[in-house]
C-alpha cells in the first residue's frame, strides 16, 4: 500500500521539486515521524502511496525514474 523509500537529502525538498518538476505528490518522512532525542526517524524518506489505478501509478513511477536521474546529474 506505501512504499518507504530512503532519499538523498532533505525529504521536504525532494518531495517539493518532484511535485514542481514532475507533478507526482509523495509526502516527507519527517511528516511522519516526530523527533526523539534531537531526531527525526522518519527524515530522509519519502512515502509513497499505491492508490491509484495502476496505470496512473506506473506514470508516476516513471515521472519519478526521470526525476531521480535529472538529480543524478
């Protein structure tokens, strides 16, 4: 139902310039998590919800695929 992948870098960032650039929604970990001992568990993840038709979520994942190689440059 959710993936719980692990990003490089600030997950608020990468969840606002994959919105921007690509137009796919996921939510920050740190949203998620609250912090303990001057930690946040859920920093540097992203969640992605498998909701929508599998078509819409293998665009999406594709979207996602450009946008992580557009980083790695």
């Amino acid at each position: 139902f959710y993936l719980w992948p692990r990003i490089n870098g600030d997950d608020q960032t990468f969840a606002k310039s994959l919105l921007e650039q690509q137009n796919v929604s996921v939510l920050p970990g740190s949203y998620l998590g609250r912090e303990v001992d001057g930690e946040n568990p859920g920093s540097g993840h992203v969640r992605i919800a498998l909701v929508s038709t599998l078509q819409q979520t293998v665009e999406a994942a594709d979207r996602i695929a450009l946008f992580l190689k557009g980083q790695a440059k």
